[in-house]
C-alpha cells in the first residue's frame, strides 16, 4: 500500500520509528523490538538510515522488508542524499523495487563535515524529484515546526517545503518538537504558502537530561519552561523523569490528536515498552 492513501481515511494515522541495530549488533537483536511493535498495528514503521551512527545503510531495505512480510506492517525506508548518488539511487530502487518496499522518507541527511552537499542531489527536493520519476514510489519528506537547525530566516522553511511538494512529496514529517503551539503555526503557515499534502507530527519522548541536551542541540527544538521545570525536578532520577516525560509526551500527542492533526509519528528509539504505553494511552479511549 501506498502510505499517502493511508490520509485519505479521515483519521489520525498512527506510526513509529525504528532505527537499524549497530553494525556488530547484527539485525536479529532488533527482532524482539519489531515483534512487540508490530503487536500495536501501526499504520506505518519508517526505518532510519545511517542516521546518528545508528546501524549501516544496507540494514534499512533488510528491516523494511522484514517488517513488511512478518508483521505485515508497511514500512516506510528512509533514504539521504547525502549517502546516495545517481547511479546509486537507480540500484536502491531496484532493490526496495524486489523486496516490495515502496514508501520512501526523502531526507538530505545532515552533512560530512566539509559542509559541501554532493553534486547529484543538493537537497532533499532533488531526491524527492529523481525517485518520482517512477510514479510506483511514494514518497515523503520531512518538515520542521521550528525550521532547520541551519535556516536564518523563518520564510525559508515554508518555501523549501512547498518546494519539496512541488518536487512530488506525497506527505512530510515533522522534526520533534515539545510545544505544539510550534507544531500548528507551522501547519497554518504551510498552508498558507500553498503546501496542501498531509503534515504529519513527530513526538519524541525524553528518557533522559543527557538525551535531551544532545536533541537540541541537534535540531534547535525549543524546552516549553514547564518541560525544564520536570527536568529540573526529575532529572537526576532517571525512573521519574521518564514517567513524568512519557506523561508530557502523552499530554502532547491526545492534544495533537484532538486537534484533528493528519498524522502522529512517534520516535520509539527502540524501545517497545515506550510505544506500547503510549499507543494504549492513546487507544485506551481517553482522548
Ligand atoms: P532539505 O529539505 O534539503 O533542507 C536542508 C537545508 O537546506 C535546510 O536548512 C533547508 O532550509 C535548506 N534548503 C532546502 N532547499 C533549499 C534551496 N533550494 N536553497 C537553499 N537552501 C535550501 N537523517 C539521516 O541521516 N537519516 C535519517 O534516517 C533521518 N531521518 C529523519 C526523519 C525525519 C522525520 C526528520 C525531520 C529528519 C531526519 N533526518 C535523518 C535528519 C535530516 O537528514 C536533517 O535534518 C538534514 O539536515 C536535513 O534534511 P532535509 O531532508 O530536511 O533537507
């Protein structure tokens, strides 16, 4: 199936993100993760690639055809340009073509530390645009409630993601954000720069002080004062801060639903317990 249509259902579409095991790891340590993942039948699993020194490329079409035949879940396979050529690209395809994986998540990835994007696809939208010249693809992009990290001026953002939507993304989603006052100025400033595919909103939930410093820092999200508040009152109690964050996150997304938003994506950074809890929130009627 093809994840745009999935929009078409008029609800909000629930999905999770997975990351490949490291290397030596090996992909079967993943297994019992995806097992308890695929019991909570998400809409969709998107698989990273080569993100954050997670696990080789090549893992990503394993996992995602892995997904795909045992849990029966459609997975959507992350892909970058800055890991990917021309000549490339037509062998990735070919091969997500054979395993039957056909949803694809058009990302730049972030950049060597030369800081010089590669010539074939400068930005996201020139991949976006080369993987949709075979109309079997459908293809997503990302977006972000609070602009890239590197963006100087706010207008940008709007611009590169119709820009992106022009190029042929079928859907984006978001960057993780913890105030979602963020989260719907951008959907109102989208479309108000003539962006009309679904925006679907990315949660993470904080596990630790560590992890969120390190997020930040990373992607520029902004910490709501009530946020810092719970990190500051749980912070050196790893067990609280986590049942206190997974609450805030929980509060984000039944606020994210009720708001009627297309889609929620939830990071689960590998761990089934986080996802498990939530899509019971989210499903246990109290929203
Ligand atoms: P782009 O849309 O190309 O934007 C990159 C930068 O260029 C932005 O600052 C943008 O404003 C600017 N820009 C865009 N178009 C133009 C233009 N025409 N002229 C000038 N400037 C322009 N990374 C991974 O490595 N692997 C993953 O699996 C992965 N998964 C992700 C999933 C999600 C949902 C998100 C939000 C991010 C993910 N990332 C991943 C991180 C992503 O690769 C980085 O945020 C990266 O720096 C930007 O990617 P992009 O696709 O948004 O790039």
């Amino acid at each position: 199936m093809k994840i745009r249509e999935l929009f078409q259902e008029n609800k909000t579409v629930m999905s999770l993100e997975v990351f490949p095991p490291k290397k030596e790891s090996g992909l079967e340590t993943i297994y019992d993760t995806l097992q308890a993942l695929g019991s909570l039948a998400p809409d969709f699993v998107s698989i990273t690639y080569g993100a954050g020194g997670s696990g080789g490329c090549n893992q990503t079409l394993e996992l995602a055809a892995t997904i795909k035949e045992r849990y029966g879940i459609e997975p959507l396979h992350h892909l970058t340009c800055v890991n990917n050529g021309t000549e490339d690209l037509s062998e990735l395809l070919a091969g997500m073509k054979a395993a039957d994986v056909k949803n694809i998540l058009a990302l730049r990835g972030d950049l060597p530390e030369t800081g010089a994007p590669r010539e074939d696809f400068c930005y996201a939208k020139d991949l976006v645009a080369a993987i949709k010249r075979d109309p079997d693809f459908c293809v997503g992009a990302a977006c972000y409630p609070e602009g890239h990290i590197s963006q100087a001026e706010d207008q940008e953002n709007y611009q590169h993601l119709l820009e992106k939507e022009q190029a042929g993304a079928d859907f984006f989603i978001s960057q993780l954000f913890f105030d979602n006052d963020c989260f719907y100025r951008m959907v109102e400033e989208a479309r108000k720069a003539g962006v009309t595919k679904p925006l679907v909103a990315g949660i993470m939930p904080i596990l630790s002080k560590a992890q969120v410093q390190k997020m930040i820092f990373m992607c520029g999200s902004s910490l709501p004062s009530k946020l810092i508040k719970l990190i500051h009152r749980y912070g050196d109690n790893p067990q609280d801060l986590q049942k206190a964050s997974l609450e805030y996150a929980w509060q984000q997304l039944g606020d994210l639903v009720a708001h009627g938003v297309d889609g929620v994506h939830l990071y689960t950074m590998n761990r089934p317990e986080i996802a498990l809890q939530t899509f019971d929130y989210l499903r246990g009627g109290s929203l």
